[in-house]
C-alpha cells in the first residue's frame, strides 16, 4: 500500500502541474492508453487495421495498452468480431455505445487515435500518421508516423512534438 501512495503521489503532482512524468513513473503507474476510433465499413479503417496491429506489438512490453473503439450504432459486437478476424486487428476492441467516448474526446472521423497517460492527461490526438493526404488520397507509404513518434515522447517523459494532427477518415455520426 505505501508503495502505491509513493508512486501515485508524483503521478498527481505531474497531473495538477501539468507536468511532463518521468517515464519511471510512467511504468509504475500503469500503462499509457491509445483510443483507437474506428468503423467496419470504413475503407481506411479496414485499411490501417495491419498497421495497428504491428503498431500494438511493438509497444505491448512499454506498457501501452491499445483498445479499438467503434462508434457507429451499425457496429454491433458480432460485426466487430467479425472486422477483427478479417482485417486481422489483434487489438482490444469493442462498442463505443452512443459514441460516448468519441464525443467526449471530440473525435470526428475514424480512424482517429487519442493517447492517454496515465495520468488521465491527452498527449496526442489525431492521425495514425500521414499515409492518407485527403478521402481517397494516400501515398504510397507514411512519412509522419504521428502516433509511434508521440507514443516514443511519452514514454520516454518528454513533451510530444506534435499532440495533435487533423485525422482523414471516414466521419463519426
């Protein structure tokens, strides 16, 4: 018990200063979480789901936790099953019923990625990364990988560059 006090002390002293945390802090106060907003018809959605997958097993020992959010009211459990086994997406995921956690963090389009420290602080928000120029656009591979760079700031206890970058996608109703 003491040790969890000595530890989430210095997490709520960050969180009130708005302080960046030490990354040791970080790893002792629990993981860093990345909303993953997305739609089973969405064709970009369908399209970054293999890269969030690489993305999720790449930082699942740095103690982040992705967890794929959907939206829409047309996506029901058994469509999200069935969207994770066809588009291979290892990720947690579920119904984001009444989108209430989209609109609580204001996400317009999906896919739309919001991290979250531990400390409850938003330290990114936006675009995967720059894949796709605009709704039918994308280049041939990412030049900005947005959400690994915020991701690497994070952990190592620096200020993300760039916390936030306009998401292309296909609009949360």
């Amino acid at each position: 018990m003491l040790l969890r006090r000595f530890v989430f002390f210095p997490i709520l002293l960050v969180w009130v200063l708005g302080l960046t945390a030490p990354a040791r802090c970080i790893a002792a106060a629990g993981p860093i979480t990345v909303y993953v907003f997305l739609n089973t018809e969405c064709p970009i959605s369908q399209q970054y789901a293999r890269r969030l997958t690489t993305l999720h097993r790449q930082y699942d020992r740095a103690a982040v936790r992705f967890v794929a959010l959907f939206p829409l009211r047309t996506d029901s459990p058994g469509l999200i099953r069935h969207f994770c086994a066809t588009y291979h997406l290892s990720l947690e995921a579920r119904p984001d019923p009444g989108a209430r956690l989209a609109h609580q963090f204001r996400t317009a389009v999906t896919p739309e990625v919001v991290v979250v420290d531990p400390g409850g602080r938003i330290r990114y928000q936006g675009a995967i990364d720059d894949w796709y120029v605009a709704l039918g656009k994308h280049r041939p591979d990412a030049t900005q990988p947005y959400l690994r760079d915020a991701l690497d700031a994070v952990l190592a206890g620096k200020a993300v560059a760039l916390p936030r970058t306009e998401a292309v996608g296909c609009l949360i109703e």
